[in-house]
DNA sequence: CCTCCAGCGCGAAACGTTTAGCTCTATAAT
DNA sequence: ATTATAGAGCTAAACGTTTCGCGCTGGAGG
C-alpha cells in the first residue's frame, strides 16, 4: 500500500502540498494532473487511521435501533447508510433489543467506538447520558420519538395526524365506536397517537369511551390480548385502529383465532408494513410512515450538523404519513 | 481525554510499560496494581485509532448482506453482531439492495474502510475480487450461499435436506403431485432446494414431472407469477413447496386473489418467517432455518480466524433446518 | 564465586497523516 | 523603482500507540 510519502517522491512535492491536494486546498493546476496521475499510478489510498489520529474523526457514524427484526427501523437504516456513504462515512449499527439497560450499553459502545455522529431511536435510556453527548459537540439525531427536555435535532413520523387521519376515515364511514390499540403511556409515539385519536372524536362531536383505548406494549402478544379485550367487552367497537405494525400482527392473530369476519364484524386498520397488508385477507387498510423520508431527512441533517452547520438547532422536522384504506374496512349503513 | 503518556507520568513507568500491560504482556503484580488504579484515575481510554495506525487493526468487522429489509438476515446480523461486539468488535453492515453491481461497491466500500474482517451473503459478485482478499489475510466468511471454486469458510443451511424433508412431508401425506416454486438456476441455495426436490422423488419412486418445478427469482413477484402458471396448467399439483420467504408472501397473495382453498384445494409449505406463518389463515406450514446457530457459528468462526487460528481451513459448517407442519397441509385420501 | 538466563522495564523509532508557520515568487499598487 | 500582497509550496512537529533491541536485576546452576 503507497502513502502520501510514495506520491510526493513520485511528483517531486512536499507532503505537505499532497496533503493540500487531498483535502481540496489550493494547488496549481498543473501539479493537479501531476498528482492526480501519481495516485491513480501508485493507487495511494487514504488511510482513515492516520487521518483520524491527527483530526479525532473516524468517519463512521453511530447508527442505534430497538431491534434489528423490525422492518420499519432497518428499511429506515437502509436509506441513512446509503446517503451517508455517499459521503463517505461508514455506519456502526447496533440494536438494543427493545431492552432499555442495553440501548445504554450500546450507546457507551458507539461512543467508545469515536463515532463522528449519533443518529439512534431511544426507547428512553439514560437520559442524563444522551444529554452529555450533545456537549461534547458530537452531533446526535432523534429518530421516531421525541425525548422531553433534550435539545436535540429530531425526525419523526406526525404521529397525531396520523392517527387523526386514520380513525377519521372510520368515522366518515359513520363508525360510532371506534376501538384503539394503542402503546404503553408515556411513550412519545403512543401519546402523540393516543392524542390524534382524542382529538378527532373531539372534532366530530363524538363521545370518548375509555374502555375502547386498549394500551399495549407494542408487542404482537399485546396486540392480541388488546383485540380479545376489546372483542369481550360489553358494547364492542365496530372498528379499530392498531398503532403499531406488531401489534397489527397481534390483532390478525387474534381475529383468526376468534373468528371474527372482516370487515362486516369489525373494520380494521394496521400500521406500517404495506407487504404484510396485501397477504392478509381481505387486504388490510394501514397507515403508513414516511420511512424513506425519514431516513432522507435524518442523514441529510446529521451530514449538514457534521460540517458544523448548526442553523436552527435543534430542528424538529415533522413527516406527513399516509392512510391506506382496503376491503378491511367498511361503510356503515344507519 | 487522557493518554498512555498520562498514565505514564502518573505511575512513574515508562510509556512501553503501560502498553504492554494494556496489551496483556508480562508486568510486576505492584506495577499492574499501580497501572490500573492510575487507568481507572485518569479515565484512560485506549485509542483505537492510533493503535491501529500502528497495527493496522481496525476493530472492525464488515458485514454485507442482500437487503436490510429481509428479515431472514437481519436476525442473523443482529446475533453476529452481539457476539462480536462482546469481543470489542464493531461491525458496519452494508446491504446490496440485492443488486450484484452494488455488491462490488459495498464490498470495495468494507475494504476501504479497512475492515479486519468480513461476513457476507454473495449473490455472485466479482468472484475474482473475492478471491483476491482471500490472499489479503483478511478473513472472509461466506454465509448463506456457498461459491463453487473459491476457496472460503462458509455458514450454510443444510437446503438440500431442507426441501427433502418438507417435501417427504407432503408424499407422506399421499401427495403425487407436488409443486415446487424455486430461485433461479445457477443459485446456490436454489439449485440445492431443487435437488432435494428431485432426490426425494427418486427415494420415494416417484416420477419426476418437470413442469412442476418452476423456477422464480426469489421475489415477490416471481412467487406470485409461479403460484398462477402451477394452478393454471393442465393437471395442477395437489401440494406445493415455495422455497424463500419472498416468493412465499407472492404465492400467498395469489392464492387470496385466485380464490383458491387451503389445504383442501392446495396444500403449502412456504420458507422462513415463523411469525407470518401465524398470521395467514390457515397457519402456514413452514421451513425454518436456524438463524440462531447460523449466526453464531459465523461470528465465532471469524473470531477464531482473526486469531489466526486457521484450523481446518477452509471449513464448511452446514446447519440443519426444520419443518413445521400447520394446517395449510391437509392429508389426502386415496 | 562466576556465569547464564529469565523477567521486567526503558528509550526511541515508526505508523501515515494534518497543519502552523515559514519562504519564495510573481504580480499589483503606489 | 519600491513595497505590499497573495498564492504556492515547504519544513517539521504532532497525534497516541506498538514494538524492537537493549540494560538491569536477582536467582539458579556449575
């Protein structure tokens, strides 16, 4: 392997002036071509080691995730490491496995590893921890969900209108009691969807029965119990929306088990995953997330913080979702 | 941030001293003693990036696979990961979006960026490329796919035994007629499925009709397009294997439009993702790949190779998968 | 008592860059 | 003609390690 030793001897410069070269400094034009021909001859390869001892950067970015078996964070992932690529930056993905001590495990470990950057989904680890990051003036990007009281750059789905929209459409379809299988409280996703589904029945005029708002965990275990739940209760809801895209598997599950026909005894929509949506019959409705915007919008900031463009940070940057409606849900006739 | 020399000063011990007790080489118990209380001190930590200028280790592992929104792989990755992440490794995953060109790219990309080692599922890139990092000392493991004439260790499933024993399954159950919808010729893992198709017809003295192995691409809508040409021809089979999780999904979805009943009026064995098996009605039966074992035996593999353990090299490790039978078979009765 | 040797520690060079500060030259401004 | 200035290149130090070769010490073997 040659170093920039080998091509100044081969050009006749200095170190110092392939150096310059290297990093776009002002070169004369014909020593340019001399040193362009010089590298493609020796093919002198920078050494990120060597660079990055002198400038503490690694080009590699930290890349953290709550599972790498959910589709709707690793399509995401695809998209980020692309664009980064392209930069020139390498990614370090870690998954913490919906496990909390872990993402704060990993996160240690990306730190440790020197990465230049941090772009990670927190589940809502050591907050204190994530707060320090952003002192040492290592840039970090929130993906999906919001962490109150950090100043921090953040892209997420516009969960709320999500919801609003979705359950919206059940109510034009003249549902009047419209189910809910919602995430945990306190997490920021499920609140802000939680918060849609309030504010749409309050737009309507309709009432609020607490009972048909099923918390879950976001897990495809919860997912059933929320439909078998709501299926038992005493004036059951003639539709439902689930938040999340296990929990839809969960909900799926449930209604095969229970036999329940879809769409005249229940009207249903999902999240996320548009594939899935076209296996199951009939075909599900679903909302679906901006995932390859999320991504666009989550790499391209975190390249324009790490030339240390910090203009209007900390940016919340709020993605529009889409409502598929399908044979699963159905107009009533009153 | 402090450094060796810190330490260093602190103990009163020369530089090359606290290098080796970092590197686990033979040092005075007082001195190691005094060394770690001064580490712990000054909260030294080691920097990688020097020392691997320096070794030209990078800590890091490269890990390239087909797509990141394949489910398949990414259970896998994540297992890898952890284990190697145990080691001190991080490990930068690239996916190919299941393009051969890009697989060229990535893979140059891994090796730019000076990966100490790589786990990678090949769809036939430039095998002259992969063969030359072979003679780079950079350890390669294969996964998934083995590549005929390069000599690599490799993880794989045991996919002959695979679609033998699902297929054994259906001429149990006194199907004559059984379907296969396959990947591409010249494939690896194809070409195996397909010849524990024929292999256990000829144990079993049963007439092979080629008509009834139609070869797809391992897409969505290669499964779709096979699941149609099967149940269109003239004497269509009673029983079906689909031989990835993708063409699965497609065969799946033109069943739902075909209107076609399961089991009674077909019998099916999809691939790979146990938790859409659940989700479809009737339970999907399945073939499970080891993903766990998969993923393990690839990430210990490489860590002995980056020891320089290179006992019997090269090694094929070849894992046994399993059939799960649900009531998407039925058995006929003759 | 002398010689050897193993164990431990040390000094210094090297890894491949970046960059501050300098010199030199050619041109523009006076 | 003189001075100022900008552009281009150079020298050398520095980044934080690892490691080679050497020296010292103390105990074992003769």
């Amino acid at each position: 392997m040659s170093t920039i030793k080998d091509v100044a001897k081969y050009t006749g410069l200095s170190i110092a002036t392939i150096s310059k070269y290297i990093n776009g400094g002002n070169v004369l034009e014909q020593n340019r071509e001399l040193i362009k021909n010089a590298i493609e001859k020796l093919e002198y390869k920078r050494n990120d080691m060597a660079r990055g001892l002198k400038t503490n950067k690694t080009m590699t970015i930290g890349i953290l995730i709550p599972s790498l078996e959910n589709i709707f964070f690793t399509t995401i992932v695809s998209i980020i490491e692309d664009i980064l690529q392209d930069s020139g930056y390498g990614t370090i993905i870690c998954d913490f496995k919906e496990n909390v001590d872990l993402e704060q495990k990993k996160l240690e470990f990306l730190v440790s590893k020197n990465v230049d950057g941090i772009i990670m989904v927190s589940y809502g680890g050591d907050l204190e921890y994530i707060k320090s990051l952003s002192g040492k003036e290592i840039p970090v990007i929130l993906l999906d969900r919001m962490i109150k009281g950090v100043d921090l750059d953040v892209v997420v789905a516009d969960n709320l209108n999500a919801s609003y929209q979705a359950v919206e459409e059940l109510i034009i379809k003249k549902h009047k009691r419209i189910g809910i299988i919602c995430g945990p409280k306190n997490t920021y996703t499920a609140d802000e969807r939680r918060k849609g589904y309030i504010r749409v029945h309050q737009d309507y005029n309709l009432d609020i029965d607490e009972k048909l708002m099923f918390n879950g965990r976001y897990t495809v275990e919860s997912g059933y119990n929320g439909l078998e739940a709501l299926k038992k209760m005493e004036n059951p809801p003639t539709a439902l929306l689930v938040t999340n895209y296990e929990m839809t598997i969960g909900a799926i599950m449930a209604i095969n088990d229970l036999n329940i026909v879809v769409p005249s005894e229940l009207s249903i929509i999902g999240f996320d995953n548009i594939q899935m949506a076209k296996v199951v019959r009939p075909p599900l409705s679903i909302v679906e997330q901006p995932m390859k915007e999320i991504g666009e919008t989550a790499a391209k900031l975190l390249l324009k913080r790490l030339k240390g463009d910090y203009a209007s940070f900390p940016a919340v940057h709020r993605l529009k979702t889409k409502v598929h409606i399908k044979e699963s849900v159905q107009k009533l006739v009153n």
